[in-house]
C-alpha cells in the first residue's frame, strides 16, 4: 500500500485532526528555529492555526471526536452557516471565516466569550491572517529579524486556549 493510498483509507476523523494539529505544531515550531526553515515554519503554524480554529467551530457546534471532518464541512448546518458568515474562502482554509463562524455560533446560542478573551482572539487571528496564506507555497520566502515572532506569540495563544474557544 503506498502512502497515499494509506492516507485516502484512513477517515478524517475531528479527533485525529486534532492530534494532527498537535503535531504539526511542533514540527512548525521546529522550523522557526533556524532562519533558513523559517518560512517552512510560519506556512505550517498557519495550518495549525486553521485546524484549531476549524476543530474549536465544530466542537462548539456538538461535534464527536469520531465524527469525519469532511461530512461536517459538507453538512446542511455548515452550509447555512456559510451562507450567513459568507462563504468561506481560501477553500475554507481562512481563519477568519472560521472566526466569524464560531463567534456568530455562540452569539446565536447565547454564549458568547469574555469580551477581553474575544478581543484578544480577533487581534491574534488578525495577525495570523496578515502573515500566512495558502499561497505561501508557491513563493520563495525569507522571514529574518523578529517579524514572525508575532506571529509565533499568535499561534501560541490560540493553541494553549483552543479549548476555551469552544468550552
């Protein structure tokens, strides 16, 4: 069995998707070590920074650790939900749809965030979406000095408090 025929047997489920992100994360931190992967870091935190908010939306909506990633995406719920947020886009890589789409859901269920943890959520997404995009894999990038450490500090918030998000 190649990989890829591995990877199409094995159903996307939100919980493995979570430890995918757990994982990820700790590669993408590895690559912000060294000016020459640098670039390589900030491309796979900002999927990280994706997943968390993708798996944060979802648990928020009642989903199951077992529950497969592409039928909640291609689900009626979700559709109404994007037609509301907007549709996402960035094929629903853009985290700030996934914001939108968690804060309306919780202001739609009456249970919104504390407004600074709110506050604080929209800034950190904001950096994220002003430094990564799923484009950055077509571009030959160099990020030197401490510019991606924002971004870093960003990436770390929303990872030590994903289950904030959505509790």
């Amino acid at each position: 069995m190649t990989l890829r025929e591995y990877y199409a047997s094995q159903p996307e489920t939100l919980g493995m998707f979570e430890l995918a992100w757990e994982q990820r994360y700790l590669e993408g931190e590895r690559l912000l070590l060294t000016e020459d992967t640098r670039a390589g870091g900030i491309y796979l935190l900002g999927y990280v920074a994706e997943m968390v908010m993708k798996a944060a939306y979802f648990r928020f909506t009642g989903a199951e650790s077992e529950d497969r990633v592409l039928w909640l995406i291609e689900g009626k719920e979700f559709k109404d939900v994007a037609r509301q947020v907007g549709s996402p886009s960035e094929h629903n890589h853009s985290i700030e749809f996934w914001l939108e789409a968690l804060l309306n859901e919780r202001k739609r269920k009456n249970r919104t965030l504390p407004r600074h943890l709110q506050m604080t959520l929209q800034t950190y997404v904001q950096t994220i979406h002003n430094g990564w995009s799923v484009e950055m894999r077509y571009l030959a990038l160099q990020f030197s000095g401490t510019e991606w450490r924002e971004y870093q500090t960003a990436i770390q918030w929303l990872k030590n408090r994903h289950q904030t998000l959505w509790r």
